[in-house]
C-alpha cells in the first residue's frame, strides 16, 4: 500500500452534485473528528477541462485531470473516491481495485447486477492484499439512522413486525423537466428505483439487520417523453425554450413494492420522483413488538422512538434530538441542540472510510453489500415486469461461486 | 313510508363499540344540525336480556328488545341501524330492506362478496320503493376528509399520481390478548384487512373519485393461537389469569398492498394492529401534479394541503385547522380552533342520513359503493392466497347480472 | 334540598355559545359516565322569548322562561347553570345561592373583585347549609390538563422553573369586525385578558399548584373604534354594510405579562386577539427541575411530556395521545386513539359537578378559587394601568375580613 | 488597506466553541459561493500556547500565537476575528480598528453598554478610512430568518402586532453543573441574557426593522451556588467529584420580559438555561394584521407562514422547507429538501462579511446596531433591578454627544 502513515492522498472523479458533496466531507473530516491519517485532496477528475479546472480551484483539490486513469496510474494517490453516474462505476472501480487502490464507491454500486457481482469479486480479491472498498450508502452515517440501529441491535424494539419506508421527491412532476442522465437507463440504471429506492433499501436493511426476501412490486413512468436539456447539474436542469427536441424517458418514475424480510417483517416500500410538496423525504418507520422508531431526513436531527415497556399512561413517540454527545458522532460538533445538516453524513462517512483504511480493516457498507441492494432492485424491476408476481432476492452467494 | 314527517324512529341493533358511538350521534344530531326530521331513539336491540337493559338505559333508548325481528316486525320504526359483527349484517338488512325500512348499516357491508351482492340488489330493489340504505364508512363525513374530496373534485390536485394510505393500529401486539370476536373469521369476515383496511379503501377512493383497478397483496397473521376472552366489549377484552384455554386466529393481523388506481395513480394501502405506537393512524396522503393533501385521523380536525400553485420560495404544507364556519360540518359547531372528536362524524353520518331519507335522495355510500370496497378486499385476500399475484379487482356490474 | 335521590334539574340561564355547550355536556354525561345522579335538562332562560323558545327546541329543555328569578323561585330546580356575560354573574348567583339552588358559573368568576369577593362570601354561607357552587374552568378537565397536575403532583417535574402560557385568537384582527358585548368593559370586564386570560391563569395555578404572586403588565388595544353589530352570536357577528355607526371599543385587545409564582417559578402569560392565524391556541409550556409537559388545546389530545431522569441518549418529548382508558376521564369514551373534542370538556365538568353534589362534597375551583383568579386579572390590570409596575396580587383572604 | 485583491489573510482569537465554528465557516465559505475575495486562515491566538497549537493544527490555520497583539501588529492579516469571551471583546476591537484591520466580532458586542459605546465611535471613525466592522449575529443568516425579514418588509405581514421570542436551554439545570466562565459577570458581562436574550433581541428587531423601545423584566438565579470546573469548553464541563470548592453565581440564569416595539406592536422575550428538554430552542412568531410567521432554531430549516389574504377554508401555517434555490443563501448548497445545520449561519455570515469588504460596503449587524442591542440589555437589566418597573431603552444616538 502506497500511503504514509499520516496521510491519505484521494483522487476523486466526478464533481457535480456528488462531488461537491464529498469535497465537502474530505475537507472537513479531519478538522472535526480527531484519526490517526489526514485525508489530502489530491486530485480531481472531469471529463470537460475547464470545468474540471473550475471544480478543483473551487472545491479545493490540488490538480485536475480529464481522464480517469490518472487517478489510478499514479503512485500517489491511495484512494479512489468514485462520483461518476452509475455506468461507469464498475470500470473505475475495476481499474482501481486492480491497481491496489481503495475505493470508495457511490451507491448505486452499479447499473447491473452482472456489473456489481464482477465489483465485489474484485472487492474480494483486493480485500486478501489490503485494499479498502466501501460503497458510499451515506445515510447510513446520519446520527439517527445509526441510533436507530443500535436500538434494534439492543433488542429496544423487540421482534421487527413493520418495515415502512419511503423516499419521495418531486423535481421531476413537471412535464418539462428535461430529460437529464437520471432518467436515462444506459446512464442511470434506473429512476427513482435506483437513485433513491436504493437507498431506504439499504438503510433499512442496515437499521433492522434483516434482508429483503421477496418482493411484489409495481413501477410506473407517468410523463414517457420530455424535452432534452441545454444545460444540467445535480437535479437542476435548464432546457431552451419551448421548441427543445424531446427524448423518450427510459427509467421508471416511481416504484413502489410490499417486501417480506428474511426476520419476518412485512415491509412496504415506496420511491417517486412524482410526490408533490415532498422535496428529499425519506421517511422510515419500523414498528416492533415491544418498540417502533421513525425517522424523516427532512428533519435528520431527530428520532422518534416509542418505548412500548414504559407505563402505558406516559406512552409516547419521544422527539429525541440527536444532538448530544452520547449520540453517534455528534461529540465532534457542536453542543446539544445546534443541527447538523445533509453533508454531515457524507463527513461521517469518510471519518468511518479513514479510520477502517488506518487500522486496517474492512468499512461497511462493503461491495457485497452493496450487490444485495443490487440484487433487491434487480429483484423489484423483475416483478414490476412480470406483472408485480412475487419475487425472491436472488442470494448474493451466488456471486462467490461465478 | 311510515315515517311521519317530523320524526324518523329509529331502531338499533348491538350496543357495543358502534351502538354507543351511533346512540351518542342520534341523540345529539338534532341539537345541531337544522334539519326537516328528528332521529327518535326508538328501540335498541341486543341478545342479552341485562345487558341490552342497561344499554337502553344508560344510551337513552326508549326500548329495548332481544330480538332484532322486532325491530323490522313494528310499524312504528322507520330505520334500522345495522351496529352488529359483519356475520349477521345481510340477513337484518335484508329482512329490513323487505319490510320497507331504511336501513344504515355499519362497514364493512358483509363479510363476504357474495352476501354485499345481495344486499346490493336488495337495496336496489328497495330504492324503487323509496326506501334508502347507506353504508356507515363514518370517515367520509370528517369535515377534513370531506374537504378533501372537495380539493380534489376542483382540480386544485390535478392529476393524481400516488396515494399513500394507511391505518395503524396496535391492540393485539401482545400475544396475551384475547381471541376476541374480531379475530375469528366466522365473525369477523377478516382481520386488520377488512375492520380498518376497509376504511382505507372506501376513504381514498372517496377523496380521488377513483376506483380501485388491481391490487399485489400480502398479509400476515404474526400471533396464530391466543386465549379465549373471559369478556370483552369494544377493542378491550379480559383474559382468565394465565390458564385460559386458546384457540387459533383465523384472520390477517396484517395487509398490505399495492394498487393501480383507474385514474392512472400508484397506491400503497397498509392496515395492521401490530404497529406498536399507532393506536388509531389512519393517514392519507395524496400526491397531485398541482398539489397534495395528508390527513391524520389522530389530528382531524387538521388538513395539510400543499399547492404548487404557489410561488416556489412559498410552497409548503399549510397546515389548515378545519375549524372554521367555511368548512364541511364545521358551522354547527363551535367557533374556531375548538375542535371536534371522532364521534362527530357519526352525528355528520346521521345528519346526511336523516336529510337524504326527509328530501328523498339517496343516501352515500350506497350499498354498491360498499359492494365495490368489499369486491377490493376481496381482490386483496386473493392476491394474498395466490402469493402476491397482481389480481384485477371484480367490477361491480356483474351484482346486477347476477 | 329539593333534589331527589335520582335527579339533577338544571335550570340554566343562556343560550349562546356557552349555552349550547353546557347543553351538549348535560345531554350527555350521563350517557356516557356513571353517575348516582342523573341530570335533567329541565329549564332554560333567556330574555328573547323567540330566541329562548327555539333554543329549548334545539337544544333540548323541557321547558323555558324570559326571567332568571323564574328558575330560582321554581322549587323544582336543583342547579342554576349561569351561562350569561359577566355582567349579570354576580346578581343570578347571590339569588340562586340564598335560594339554596346550587350553582355553576361561567368563567370568570365575575367582573370586579367586589363582586367575586361578595359571591364567594355567599358560596361559603350556602356551603354550610350544603349548597355546592362550582365555576366553569372547564379546561382543567381536558384529560391532558389533568393529567398535566397529576405530573406534577407526583413530583415527576422537580422544582418548577418556569411557566410560559399563551392563549392566543385572532378573529377580531379586522378591524371592520363589530363591536359585540366581548368588547364593552360594562359587559365583559375585560376583553383578551378576563376572557381567555383566565383560563392560562387558572390552567397553570391548577396544574403547578402554585399561586400568581405577583405581576408585570402590559395591555394594548389595537383597534379602539368599530362598527356597531347587526347581529351577534358566540364569536361571530355582522354588521350592516359600510355605513354602520361606530362606538368605542373600551377593553384590552391583548394583555402580556410576566409574573413570579408563589413556589419560585418565573412564567409570561400572553392573551390576545390579534394573533393572526391563531384560533384558539392556549398553550402552556412548564419546566421543572426534573423534566417538562406541554399542551396545546388545539390538540388537545396530545400532551407533550419530557422525562429527564431517562437516559440523556433517549430523552425528548414524548407525544402522549391522551387517549387510553388509563387516562383522566377517558374510559368512559371510545377506544385508544379515537379523539374527543373542546365540547367534553364540558361534559367532564358536568361529571365532577354532578357527582361532588351527589357525594356532598365541594366540587373545584370554588368560588374561592374564581376569585383568586379575579384578583390575578385585577393585579394585571393594576399593573398595566401602572405602567407596568410591579404589582402583588392581592390575597383573597381579605374577603373574610371585609 | 493592506488586503491583496485576492486574499483577505485572517487573524482569529479564541479556539473554543466559537473559533470551532468560525473556522468552519472561513474555511468553507470560498469553497460554496462564488465570491471576489478568498479568505485565508492565517493566524490564531490562544493564551494557551499547547492547546492553541492543536488548535491550529486540527482547525487548519496557517500559524499560531499566544499574544492577541501579534495579530494587529502582523502587516500581512487583514481581518481581525474576535471570539473570545465579552470582557476583552472591547480592548482587541479598538486596537485592531485602531490598526485599519476589518474587525468581525462575536456577540454579544461587549460586557457593558460603556465599552460597546467606544467601539461603535471607534468604529465610526475607522469607517472613513475604508475599515469595515461587523458584529457576529449569526442567526440573521439563516436562509429562514432572512427570509422572514423580507416577508416583513415586503409588506406581507402587514402591521405587525406581536412578537413572541424565546431562547431556551437545559444545560445547567443540574445544580452540580460547575461554575464556567459563561456564569461569572466579570467575564460574560450577563448570563441568559446576553448570551442567547441578545440573539432574540437583535433577530427580531432584524426581522422586524423595528426597535424595543422600552421593557419591563424580572430575572432570577435559580442556583446560586456551584462547583468551580475542572475543565471547560463550549457549553460541556467538568467537575472534580463531590469534593470540588464552589463559588457564587453571579449572573442570570433566566431572563423574562415585556416590551413594545417603536412600531407599536406588544412583544414577550425569554431566556433561560433552565428550560429542561429544551437544548437550543430560539423561536419567534410574529403576527401581523396580514399575517404571521414562526421560525424554530432546531428546525431552521423550516419557516412557517400563514398568510391571511388566503381564502378562509385554506387558511394554515404553511411549513416551508427553505432548501431551495430561490430561498437566501440557497443556491449554493444542495438540492432542495438536503437541510443544512447550525454552522451553516457562520458561514453565510463570513460570505457576507468577505463581499462587504471586497465592494467596499459596511456589513449589518453594524457595531452601532450591536450597541443597540447592548442598550435593551442594559434596560431589561436595569428594570428587573427596579422590581420590573417600566424601562425606556437608551437612545444610541447618546453615544455621538459623548
């Protein structure tokens, strides 16, 4: 491995929307949280030169590249941080795993199942010389979702009954809304199944500790034609006036599904980019037999838990500020009550990244847990196709054996 | 008709759960309401001698019998109120509707298909005659739920994309809890599916003026063998110690599901009484192309509406306190901000009842409205036994075939 | 005294917003509690003979008259209910209470001091022949009010630090809205303050079981001139077009204060009607050493409680639905979750008065208690006239020695 | 001036709970907004030479030292960052004004309406020669507070009748919380009240564009006693065991007040550390003749709006989610519905602050309005003294004659 001891050198592709998101975090992690390496923002990648020239100036990264593999030819870079949409992760991850890099990965970890199982192989193989991977499932690190799990894992909750998870957007319920790469399949794999579906996969899959079985699921695409963008980033997106050329819509709109999990657990799921009034509200509640908890990323600095043990004249769903010091990772910020907001998550995840690259053992969300997320979806767009019929989760295992 | 014009003499049958809530509206829907009738609370009917005794007594019926034939036997009554379990709902209806009654009857309207055909073709029937019926989905008449039909109706949701019910409850958790009358199937019909499912269903479909096309249905019956109740009224019931002897639960504790709306919308329906916390969470919500409404049966008397009419910084959820002369129902009541409680939708229910049968309309829900919620429930029970297979919910029409 | 063993006849004196609230609460209470005595809804009394006359129809009286000494000099009548202004309080309960007629009064108590002080001299002469007297501060049976003193009885909020009320309306922001009898100082007493004032005044003394010492005022009106009403009911009222004459009005619009209660508390009390958006939004908020509780009447179910001896990772305010049988007043309603309204709280008044009656013993707040409110408002008063200074309120006990 | 047209080289003293946060937000600020001049770390001071070099060194700057002169002499730092505690706010502000630095001070101003006086002349006077100073009322950056300021005066609340502030903290309800230097006057100048009061005060007034002009206040000191801290920082200290020394409490812990505006609306204010369960609960409504609004500091993410021009039945507090584009600040952070935190405030704040200097405009909060503010303090404190008694806030005006 090519790092020093005190520093870790990341070379980041991507800088939209992701981007910014995690320049935010490497910039940050190391003045809050006290670890034993400084993450140095080494190198960013881009395929358009000025802009990429723009991003590294602006964002703070100290040289550019416009192609990728410099990232990983070069001897001085330790980490490969991957912000690209989904189509090209599995190359870049692939090269950079070859290479002895660590990687970490956005979510979803790939467009295709074949793509992720071929990711985490390669995860494996690395894994048995040093090398880190990680797929980048940030919520996972919001002070409350970790809360949550810890509540679950300490039996507060009791025996898992109800999984209810939804995430609902709406910037694209406007017939204009150009047809950014997010609503292309080559691109993006799918729609809101994958941007965002994915995610309350694996937060509650993380949270409950269970996995999804099956699935019966329904997808729709509501507006199947829309004008083709002049110019986009992030999920802004501007189109020339009204005479713009259209283009057919390729992923779905919305999915929703009923899920059982291999605890027992009957879940509903639902991801739309058509809920209107609803801006980023993943909103989780999981209702136990002695306990349920809820939580709404909207107001990401709170959990609400109702302790079913406690008299039942004083039963409650408890606001809880996670805000203190005793609550995962907020000792770092700030004193009780003062919020944190969306990036923290992505901070917390390289603070969690750095630690597992210096003491040498495997982050989570691994690559193979990201291919189970994978092989959910995959799983959802089968039934949705096969006209909503039950569905198993296709076993990660299977992938060891390939 | 032998109604006179100034009174509607009313017969009632059980005085449990829904008779008392039924006794406190017909006693207190002409003190506020104007209108050309007044509900007179005749007889009440029950099969035990005391108990029915005491419930005339203390609910303020002016008779009381043991047999509920007496009711359709006397001249002197001019509706029956249906209050018992689904099992004997067809026959007194049936008997009722022949004897030239009116008939309100409680939801769900029976506890299977074949019988709401029935007594939808009965009704029908009646209806030539003048004689009404109407089936008690009392949440309709939720000055909030109202409104929101209303929102709808003026196209202030456009076109509707989602809709996001469900209805919580948390009674049963405990393994412990008896083997009441509303988890056996002989009495009930179903479990959470058709008791609050059913609400559920008639409410959105209500509110969107869209029925229920197909459904992908799961349930779950998480607690199988209980005690049997030492007694038991309403939704609370009493076990003998730790000795009593058990029986099997042949009804879901849980139902969930997936739904194509004939309007074009997705939809996820969730009922259970194992969703600890929840003690009565019915909520709604729906997601417009213009706009979205959510409703909280815990909070109703508030509706929070979204308009993306708005001006983008403007856009919110407003909370809107139905409280206001404006509203539906609301200016009988008290000035605004004082609110009102569950048991005013039963006085709105008997308000429209009481109207339509004086001005010779028919009453809603109709008995075939209430055919084509159970034609749901029934499609939903179907998918469930045919794991999860997408099942087209029966059209109605075919009650008049028949 | 006249009352039989089985029966309460209440004679009662108005018909308006009061009125029809009372009469709600008497038809009702003994239909849903079980109580030794039942009520009788025998007499009503109003100055209109048209308005009274279809009031008793609506309403439910057996019988009505145009003269209050009517219901006193009848030998019949068990309870004068007074539900008239302020102004007439004092006349109607000296007569009823040298009659031997017991008495429940509307809030507040009086309009002066001198009248409060005479009225509860004569509560305490009636008292030793037996004679209960009761005033109406209804929201101290709100089951969450209650359950508010019983916290705070049991010791689970520590040492009291600070009380912070408000009980804010808005439906006199226009200033084109009439000058109705809640704006005359000759009718009401006072507006914001005397109206709804006194019920933050007597809600938190009931429920800390401490005493406003002391106080620091503030008073406004905002608007001084309006139109004259066509024609007024409860909060609502009209007024002919533009040309309306107008008058003076001559009471507060709003009244803030700050005060120090008898146990060390520091607590700010806001009345107003002028808080646009606000309908009836009494709020109250205490802090104790040991933990909060919040309530707001707008959800008057809910009850926000704050238990800081629970570990500092779990606290938070926990949303206790007010609804379980275990609950103040609540087993006599419908299952958990299914809410009540503003009107039980009448019929909760009813039940504490009918059985303190039937049990012989006095019921609260006594008169005593009303008075100790009036010097509160005549403190605040005081005070604002004062320029704010600070003003002790007056003990009641001077009204023995007077 | 000595800045380059491209850096402004800042020099910070304090590295506490304040220097955290600052240097959060200068070393984030360039990286976010587009803006004419970058911000350089340069420097920092502490009195401790250990702690002030971890602090350099975890929080990114440049260099350190132990003498606050070093940074007024240093030809190359332009901006001096004042965060330590009030006592020595005054003597670096001079100096470095004195020096031609651009002065950033933390609030409250100074410790005593005397220094805060000299400051705001100094200032003055160094205005002329191009020296800009600012002080740090970091919450009129949060997107939802200035845009509460623009809905004001926008007219769209129209005559503003009430505000409603209070601060509320928890943490020193323990009477074992030990003697910090936020507890001591010689070092914080007050206690509730100018720590958080000043915040409410300053952000109502911004929102309003109206001054307190008089007030009538009682404080109190809850624990008049505590342990001296072993160790402190931030609002976190220790204690060594039982057997710690104490010392005498020597400001307030809580501070409540009545006041009029010079608008004429009636205001309450309350600060407390004593409020259990409440962590950082700054919230203010206001309401106005055309509307009201309602900002929450642990939601500040959140404005809510009633707006009366509304049609009655749609009439509510609308819940905007201030993330999107349109919003202040917004753009050039996430997409909508991604919520930023606490610190965020700081970094609106230094980008204002940056543009200020570099267009060569004073920044707001001007130090003359920061005297302002001192001026209310100084009434509320002088009034609570006379037994509440009604106060005139001094003209700042005065400080010119001196």
């Amino acid at each position: 491995m090519s790092t020093t001891d005190k520093e870790l050198r990341i070379g980041m592709v991507g800088y939209a929307f992701m981007g910014a998101a995690h320049s935010q975090a490497w910039r940050t992690v190391n003045r809050v949280f006290d670890l034993p390496t400084r993450a140095r923002m080494a190198l960013i990648c881009g395929r358009d030169t000025g802009k990429v020239a723009d991003a590294a100036d602006r964002l703070g990264w100290e040289a550019y590249t416009t192609d990728w593999r410099d990232l990983i030819n070069r001897d001085d870079i330790d980490v490969i941080d991957v912000c690209t949409p989904g189509d090209s992760h599995a190359e870049i991850a692939l090269a950079a795993l070859a290479a002895g890099k660590h990687v970490l990965c956005e979510k979803p970890l790939a467009n295709t199942v074949e793509e992720a199982r071929a990711m985490t192989a390669a995860a494996e193989v690395a894994r048995a010389a040093g090398v880190r991977s990680m797929c980048g499932f940030n919520y996972r690190r919001v002070p409350a979702v970790t809360m949550m799990r810890q509540l679950v894992a300490d039996g507060r909750l009791g025996v898992i009954r109800h999984v209810r998870a939804t995430y609902l957007q709406d910037w694209i319920v406007d017939p204009q809304f150009p047809l950014v790469w997010r609503l292309q399949k080559d691109r993006a794999g799918s729609g809101a199944l994958g941007d965002i579906g994915a995610h309350i996969i694996d937060l509650t899959q993380f949270v409950t500790g269970q996995r999804i079985s099956g699935v019966s699921a329904v997808t729709e695409t509501f507006v199947r034609e829309r004008p083709l963008p002049a110019e986009s980033s992030g999920l802004a997106a501007t189109v020339d006036g009204g005479t713009a050329p259209t283009g057919p819509v390729t992923v779905d709109d919305a999915a929703v599904f009923v899920a059982r999990l291999d605890g027992g657990a009957l879940a509903t799921y639902e991801a739309s980019r058509f809920a209107t009034g609803r801006k980023n509200a993943l909103r989780v509640e999981i209702n136990g037999s002695l306990g349920s908890v809820v939580f709404d990323l909207e107001r990401l600095n709170e959990l609400e838990f109702y302790d079913a043990t406690r008299p039942t004249a004083e039963q409650g769903f408890s606001r809880i500020l996670v805000t203190e010091g005793e609550h995962p990772y907020m000792s770092a910020w700030w004193p009780p009550g003062h919020i944190i907001g969306y990036e923290h998550s992505f901070t917390h995840e390289m603070r969690d990244f750095i630690e597992a690259v210096a003491t040498g053992v495997d982050p989570a969300p691994s690559f193979a847990d990201a291919l189970q997320v994978q092989l959910v979806l995959d799983a959802v767009a089968r039934s949705a196709e096969l006209g909503s019929s039950w569905t198993e989760v296709e076993p990660a295992l299977t992938a060891a054996t390939v």
